[in-house]
C-alpha cells in the first residue's frame, strides 16, 4: 500500500485548542491529501466521534480546553470505536508517556515537530491500525472456526507445554482452558507411565528436528479423561516452528463410539460367520461376475465337493453343468430384474451328485449398489424323493404296481387335448381275463392276484414308454397308445393275446384274455371313447373269448 493510497479520502480528526496550530496543521495535511475536521475540548471530540463521523485517525492534543484532558478523552472514544489514536504534545515526561501507554495509542508527535517526520508517523499509524484491522478479523475467524469445531484442536509448544485449547478439547478430555495453559499435555492424558516415557522420548526427538513418524499421518491411540476414564481417540499431527522452537498443532477425535460400532459390527461379522459355517442349510455368495467369493462347509457337504477351493472354481454364470440345469440363467435375470425368489432345481454335480436344491436368491448390496448374489441353498433331495413316493403310491395300483384308473383317466384327458390340438390320433386297448371268477373261486383269489401281476409285468416289458398301462378295475387292463391308428392298436393287442397264451400260470396252467380296441374320434368324449373299447372286448367275450376285435367307426 503506498502513501497515495494511506491519503486517499483519509478523515482525521484535529483536537487541539489552538486555533493556530490547528491551522497550521490543517492546511499541511491538505497539502498531503488528507480531509480534516476539529475541535478544541475531548467531549466535544467524543460527540464527533459518536455522531458516526468517519474518522480514519485523530490527532489528539493532551492539554485541552474543557473539562477531560486529550488522554481520558482517548480512553472514552476507543471503549466504543476502534480508531487510531496520535497524541500531540510537548511534554515527554515519563508520567505523560505512561499514559499515552496506557490507552494503547499508535504513538505521538511532539509540537514543532518537522513535518515530514510527522507525516511520516501518521502514515505509519494508519499502516498499522489497517494491519491489525485485518489481523483481527483472522483472528476472529479463526476463533470462530476453531470454537465450532466439533474436533479438539491443541497447540503446544517446544517443551510439550498446552498454548492453545478449543472447546471441543475441553469437552473432549475434561479440562478447562485455564486448568491446561501451559502445563505438560503428556502427564495429564497419556494413560500409563510407560506410554508417557514413549511420548516424552518421541516428542524430544522432534524438539531437535523437527521430525517424527507420527507427523502428516492419523493415528489410533487410548488417551485418559480428566474423570480418569479411557478414551479411544485419532490423532492428526502437524509441526509449526515458532522462534526457532518446534511446535506441534493435533486435531484430536473422540472415535470411541466409531471403535465400539466397529467392534459390535466385527462381532456380529463373527458371530455370522460363525453361525454361517455351522448352518444346517448351504451358503454361497458370488460377485457380480458369477465368482464365488463364499462358501460355507454344508454346501460342499450338499454339492459332494472336497473342498472350498475346488468349489470356488466354479463360475455360476459360465459353468456348463448350472448353465444345463437353467441355474445360470436364474441368478443371471435376478440380478438384471433386481428381484429376490425361490426356486427348486434337480441338478447333477462336478462331483457327480445328483440333487434337488431349494434356491433362496437375494440380491447383495453395499451402499445402493448391487455387489452380488447370497444364495441359501436346501437339499431337498430327500423331500423330493419322498413326494415321488407319494404321487406314485397315488396313481399306481398296489397289486399290480402299474396305473391305476385315476391316472389312466387323467393321462386320456390329456391325449385327447393334444390330439385337439395337433390333429394326431391315438386308441385304447381294453382287456378282461377270460374266466377269472371262476379262477378265484377254484383256485383262490391269491392265485387271481398272481394272474394279475404276471400279466402287467409281461405286457410293461412290452409296451412302448410312450404307451400308459393301468390296471382299470377288477381283472380289466387298459393300455393308451399315443400316435397310433386303430388297425396299429389292434396288431399290438393281437400280439398281446398271443403272448398271454403262452404265459404259464402254476396250478392253473394257461390263461386267456379277450380284447377290445378303438381308436380317438374327432369330437369324442373319454367316456364314449372307453364305451366303444368295451363294447368291442365284450364283443371278443361273446364270440368266444380269446381274441381282439375293434371298431373302425
């Protein structure tokens, strides 16, 4: 800033009760770019000021007219505004220059003074007074910002000593301001004796350089409250050299309640993967790429694999056998649709295990992001197995271990909507055992049942896995032929009969059956359908039994 710019539109005040002096110095500052106003008492001085004049500076005489003198009249205007204070005077004795002191005024100039030399020194005066304008405002925004920290802030000095102690370090430790100003931070935090001796050693080696590896970084580290408690805390450090001294600034942070979440949260990771590697239920988990990135011990157990490793081979999106299950593709449009389901797959192992698994999918996600896929997996292989059992024991016929008539029923429903719907064909054959009352009544109805039995084993061994073989009541058998004409059906029912001849029933010999066959019509209902077989094996039974007769209508 250069003197033109100190002079520029400057205000200064004039209090002196010599017109001519103040004339003399009115035109000179006038002469330097300066505005001036006066008067000749403090109180009217106190009045100008009070008014909100603006006055960059005053010139104050220490002898006045009126009833305060230039001193007192100083002290009253700096109590309300902060403005540079020069005193004039002629008297430098040391009483006069302790009172000049005394209201902090940016100095004095002597009546008579040359000029320049005045100017000079009141140029410096509002030099200064603008520098400790702005150091202050600094001051107070550092203050404001060190005082709304929710972080302590501490400054100590070469010897380990406290120089600076925000309120968030009062809170922090305990102490007051006034209960640390310089005395050692180290005896009053640090815990132990030992870790004060490794303080104390670390912190002397800084005094002389300056250095430490604690500097620029955060640490963890257990410091003690003034209550005597233990607290955890991080610590950031940074040197400051003052007067050739080595200072150090911390930024100190109560972590204690982060370090008891983390603890809670590392404890219930734990207490997770404990309960995870016991599950009696599998858990895989896989990253967004198909990676397994978990695997707990009963899923090798499910999956028959001998170890984590050799699973964690295995890509859920790529590996051919899950690819082949439609696995993959699941896991694949779950993740895409961000959906969670269930699902039950029969899969064929690596290891060569063929299972039934109950999937659970749920989505992985840290912080609104997906990361992958948790896979709950349930061996139902035993569950499955038994509903089989179930369902077979309900459609299968107990003698004779083929269909029964429920199933046989349902399985002609269906055949008759695919032949709807397709314009195939298919037909029925219906037989009776020839004379099978009277084989129960001589020979006993375990006997009849062993007929039964025979003749479903041998026509089962014979059929087609296309073809349905059910027993229909009694001693009637029913067989559906899928895709087959009439003259077709009727060529396997004749073989069928031959073969019945030749089958040797002990005690009772050969045994007979007659047969009768029709084939689907369009428009057809199952029981027309059935009537018109049994209508035809009736007609084989009235015209001698033995035979196959069918109906081309």
């Amino acid at each position: 800033m250069s003197a033109g710019d100190l002079r520029k539109e400057k205000q200064i005040l004039l209090v002196e009760d010599s017109r001519l002096t103040v004339k003399i110095l009115a035109d000179f500052l006038h002469q330097n770019g300066y505005e001036t106003q006066s008067t000749a008492t403090g109180e009217d001085a106190i009045q100008i000021v009070k008014s909100g004049l603006l006055v960059d500076l005053i010139i104050m005489d220490i002898g006045l007219a009126g009833e305060i003198d230039g001193i007192e009249a100083a002290r009253r205007i700096l109590k309300f505004r902060d403005v540079p204070v020069v005193f004039m005077t002629a008297n430098t004795s040391g009483e006069t220059m302790k009172k000049i002191k005394e209201v902090n005024a940016y100095g004095f100039v002597l009546k008579g003074m040359d000029n320049v030399v005045m100017l000079s020194i009141l140029e410096m005066a509002l030099k200064l007074h603008a520098t400790n304008v702005q150091v202050r405002l600094k001051e107070a925004m550092l203050s404001a910002i060190f005082d709304s920290a929710r972080d302590g802030i501490v400054m100590l000095d070469g010897n380990g000593s406290v120089t600076f102690w925000n309120p968030a370090a009062e809170r922090l430790f305990g102490y007051a301001l006034k209960e640390v100003l310089g005395k050692e931070l180290h005896r009053m935090v640090v815990p132990s004796e030992y870790a004060y001796n490794l303080y104390q050693k670390v912190f002397k080696h800084f005094q002389l350089t300056g250095k430490s590896n604690l500097l620029g970084k955060t640490t963890e580290l257990e410091v003690k409250h003034k209550d005597g408690r233990k607290i955890d805390a991080e610590v950031s450090l940074s040197a400051l050299k003052q007067e050739n001294a080595w200072h150090v600034v911390g930024v100190v942070r109560d972590i204690s309640t982060r370090k008891q979440a983390q603890e809670k949260l590392e404890k219930s990771h734990k207490e997770y993967l404990e309960l995870a590697e016991n599950a009696p239920i599998g858990i895989l988990k896989c990253d967004l790429e198909g990676n397994i990135t978990y695997v707990n011990e009963k899923v090798l157990e499910i999956l028959g694999s001998p170890d984590i490793e050799e699973t964690k081979k295995i890509n859920l999106f790529t590996f051919p056998l899950l690819i082949e299950h439609g696995v993959s593709k699941i896991l694949q449009e779950s993740l895409k649709n961000k959906q969670p389901g269930t699902y039950e797959v029969n899969y064929e192992t690596k290891w060569g295990r063929i299972v039934w698994l109950r999937i659970h999918i749920k989505l992985l996600v840290d912080k609104d992001k997906e990361t992958g896929i948790q896979l709950i997996i349930d061996d139902i292989t035993e569950k499955k197995q038994l509903e089989e059992k179930l369902r077979l024991l309900s459609v299968t016929d107990e003698l004779t271990n083929i269909y029964n008539r429920r199933f046989m029923k349902e399985k002609l429903e269906e055949e008759k909507e695919r032949a709807k719907r397709t314009g195939s064909t298919f037909s029925v054959i219906m037989l009776d055992i020839d004379h099978f009352k009277k084989i129960n009544d001589c020979y006993g109805h375990n006997t009849g049942d062993l007929i039964l039995k025979t003749i479903a084993q041998d026509f089962k061994n014979r059929i087609r896995k296309t073809d349905t073989l059910a027993r229909w009541g009694g001693d009637e058998v029913m067989i559906l032929v899928p895709e087959t004409t009439v003259k077709n059906a009727a060529c396997l029912a004749e073989e069928l009969c031959l073969r019945l001849r030749e089958i040797y029933i002990p005690d009772v010999g050969y045994v007979t059956a007659s047969f009768g066959v029709a084939g689907y019509r369009s428009g057809d209902t199952i029981d027309a359908l059935i009537k018109r077989a049994d209508d035809m094996m009736y007609k084989a039974k009235n015209e001698g039994k033995n035979c196959v007769r069918y109906s081309n209508t």
